[in-house]
C-alpha cells in the first residue's frame, strides 16, 4: 500500500527588530515572520488548514450544536491597549464570545483581524496576542483565521483589533429583544460600571485609594446556567457602551413596553458611585464588559436570581425593574428620594474610545 508521506512541519519565522515597521504590512518575509511571531505561534491548532486563506468547517460538526448559525463582528479601539483587569486582547475575545452568547448561542470560532501602528514594540503586541490565546481557552474558542494590516504613524493609535464570532443556537433557545411583556422582571447579574471605572483609572483621570478592575468576562456559562432554570427569559443583552440605559431604552422601545427601574436596587460599588458624582457622569450610562441585562417572565424571577446568584460571574445579581403597560419606549427609574426620573439613550459619548 502506498502512503502519501505527511509534510514536515513549517517552520516558524521569527522577528528580529524591536518595533513594527511598514514591511511588516508590505506582504513579504518580513509580514509573514510578524505573523508567524505574533499569531501563528499562540493560535493556531497545529492543522495545516491554519496556513490557508479561510476557516474551514464541519458542517455536520456544526449542526450537531443547534440549528441556527449565530454570527457577529466588533472592533475594538480602547484606550490604553492596557487597563486593570484586562487589555485589548481579552477585551475583544469576551466581547464577541458575549455577543454570540446573549442570543442564546455557543460560541464556537472566532477570527481576529488587526491594524497596527508603525512603530508599536513587538514586544506589546505579542503580550496582546497571547492574551487573546489565553482568553479564547477559557472560553472555549478557536481563533481559526485573520488577517494583519500596518499603517503609518499616526494613522492608528497603537492597535485596532476586529473579532468576528461563529456560534449555534440549540433549537430551543428562542430570546429576542421585540419579545418582553408587561409584569417580566428585569435582572442585572452584579456591579456596573467597573469597566468604565477601570479604563478611567488607567488614563490617570482618577486617583482611588482601592483599584477598580474591569468585570471583563466571558458570560456563556452563566447564560447557560440562566437558560437552564428560566427557560422562559425573553432576552438578555450585555451592556457595553452606553451602559444598562441604552440597553434598556433599545429593549423597551422593541417591545413596545414601558421599564421602570428601582435607584436602590441597582447594584454599584461605592468607588463607582463616588467618582460619578464627583465628575458629573451617570453610573447608567458607563460600560461594562460583563454584565447583562435579562428580561424574564414574572413566575420565573426567583428562579433566574437563584441560578445566577449561584454562578461566581453573577454573585451580585439583583431585580432591578419590571415591565409595564405604561408609554411604550419609555424608561423611568424611582429615585432614592421617592421621585421619577426618565432615564432617556445616551446622546454622544460619556467616555470615548472604552472599548
């Protein structure tokens, strides 16, 4: 019998000056040694298909998952590349995996695309990269393809890194933003705003005796448990830029409910709440990397808290409001004074470039 003898393995290249230069962009050695350095050497499976232009997939292998394909593409701009409790790089691994995740999905494969800033150290983007290797194992993803672009200085600031997210829904996983009524409950699964805190403390806005650290975590384990013993909830969003008032403002104006919040019931670390009256911002409106927002019907309430109570991701979750048949599209929160307030979507940018 003849055997097609297996290809000895390639060889990686390696990098041999300090920075990023132009010929690292410029399709040549110098491109492939950067990719091979950086990317290649954390992400890839070892299959030859890692070297090819595309992912390839298992069709079968997919739909033995679910029966709808989930698909989504963020990018991330975040500045400094580096903050308490994170970087760029997990950043843009959690934040997708949680876009495929609050749609009911299993996050599967990820790609990673990245434009870089001549002149940014070697050193910085394969610390970057191997935290996005990191992150992509805890969660239980594959970086399966991408693609590198160098620009001139100053054209970018550092690194801007694109994720785009694979996952599948089980059949019967069926959430929508268009699907609360009137009497569900509306749950938060811990403290917010800590992302926000974080990336403030890392400009040097801030001086806080106690460090705040981004909540930066990936959320399909916790859904999962959720799902699991309210398999009712109706959606669940994750509240990046624009914190809970966008997200709740988008929900209630789809489902055409109204959304009344309860102040003391929305869960806030101290340092966070100092720092917001200090310079003027509302804690609704700052960004978080690991907490949803979760819409369920009102007979499952104490069985969503209790499932996320459990999960170490969702520790300090709390009903913070309930749907009604109010104004539809409006969201108003009774105040710790025992007044109203409309909590209205955030027009322009509390604190730009925070994820």
């Amino acid at each position: 019998m003849n055997v097609m003898p297996r290809p000895p393995k390639r060889r990686l290249g390696q990098v041999h000056v300090p920075a990023v230069t132009l010929s690292h962009g410029g399709g040549g050695k110098a491109m492939k040694d950067l990719i091979d350095d950086v990317f290649i050497s954390v992400f890839a499976t070892g299959s030859p298909e890692a070297l090819e232009d595309q992912a390839r997939f298992d069709l079968a292998a997919l739909a033995a998952h679910g029966d709808r394909l989930a698909f989504t593409t963020d990018s991330f701009v975040v500045d400094p590349l580096s903050f308490p409790g994170g970087d760029i790089g997990k950043l843009a691994v959690f934040g997708t995996v949680n876009d495929l995740a609050v749609g009911g999905a299993k996050p599967l494969y990820l790609s990673c695309a990245v434009v870089i800033e001549e002149g940014m150290k070697i050193d910085e983007l394969r610390r970057i990269a191997l935290s996005m290797a990191k992150a992509a194992a805890e969660a239980g993803v594959t970086i399966v393809t991408g693609d590198t672009k160098v620009v001139q200085r100053g054209a970018c600031d550092k690194l801007f890194i694109t994720t785009t997210g694979v996952g599948v829904i089980p059949p019967d996983r069926i959430l929508g933003i268009d699907t609360v009524r009137p009497g569900d409950g509306i749950l938060v699964n811990g403290l917010l705003g800590d992302h926000g805190a974080a990336i403030l403390a890392a400009r040097g806005d801030l001086a806080l005796e106690s460090e705040i650290l981004s909540d930066c975590a990936p959320l399909h384990g916790l859904i999962d448990a959720l799902l699991e013993a309210a398999p009712g909830t109706r959606c669940i969003r994750d509240a990046t830029r624009g914190g809970i008032a966008t997200v709740l403002n988008e929900i209630a104006e789809a489902s055409g409910v109204s959304i009344e919040i309860d102040e003391g019931a929305v869960p806030l670390r101290e340092e966070v709440r100092g720092f917001c009256e200090i310079l003027g911002l509302d804690p609704l409106y700052l960004a978080n990397e690991g907490k949803i927002v979760v819409a369920v019907p009102a007979e499952e309430i104490d069985a969503a808290l209790a499932a996320l109570r459990a999960h170490p991701l969702g520790a300090g979750s709390s009903l913070i409001g309930r749907a009604s048949r109010g104004e539809a599209g409006r969201v108003t929160m009774q105040t710790v004074f025992g007044g109203r307030r409309i909590v209205d979507m955030l027009v322009g940018e509390q604190l730009p470039r925070i994820c």
